[in-house]
C-alpha cells in the first residue's frame, strides 16, 4: 500500500501482525501495537509481513514535524506515554488544575 500524505501529518498503529513502513527513504517494522506518526508532505510505503491489521488517522498541520517511531515494547515501558484503560483515575498521574477559584487573587 502507498500513501502521500500532503498537507497532513498520518498516524498509523499496526493492529495486528507485521509489516515494514517506507517513509521518506528510512524503513521502520512495525509490531503489533506499534505505531508510527508521519510528517506531512511524506511517500509511505506500507509492506505487509503477512496477514495484517494496521489503523490510520489523518490531521491537517501547519508545520512539518519530525517522523515518530513507537514499537509497543517502548512505548509500554515508558508510564508517561500511555494509560491502562480501566484503572481508577486515583493510580494515574494527576494535573494541577489551573481554574482560579473566586476571590483569589
């Protein structure tokens, strides 16, 4: 599969499976749960390693921002990456709250 991706930045998570992703010259494999973000303005190559599920999602950008690669493994063992689905919200990392409450400076 080919994709040009023009003036949008694509995201795209291998499902299941393999494959080999082209982008721009450099190749990336790609695992289940893997998942590449692709500038804008980029020739991908999808190549399939057999039988495979792999999502895209599109946005439109201004700029041109550097290609992201994120096998699973890495991505799974880094808690500032990714959530567990599931868990209570007390076990995640909380963000200070910026609202201004009434009659505080």
């Amino acid at each position: 599969m080919t994709l040009d991706t023009g003036g949008e930045e694509e995201g795209l998570v291998c499902l299941s499976g393999t494959a080999t992703v082209v982008a721009d010259g450099p190749r990336f494999p790609v695992g289940r749960h893997g998942a590449l973000c692709i500038p804008r303005g980029s020739l991908v190559e999808v190549r399939a390693g057999g039988s495979m599920d792999i999502a895209e999602f599109r946005a439109p950008v201004e700029g041109r921002y550097p290609l992201q690669h994120g096998p699973c493994a890495e991505v799974t063992a880094d808690p500032g990456l990714h959530v567990r689905a599931g868990e209570p919200a007390t076990s995640q990392e909380p963000r200070p709250s910026r609202r201004r409450r009434r009659g505080t400076a």
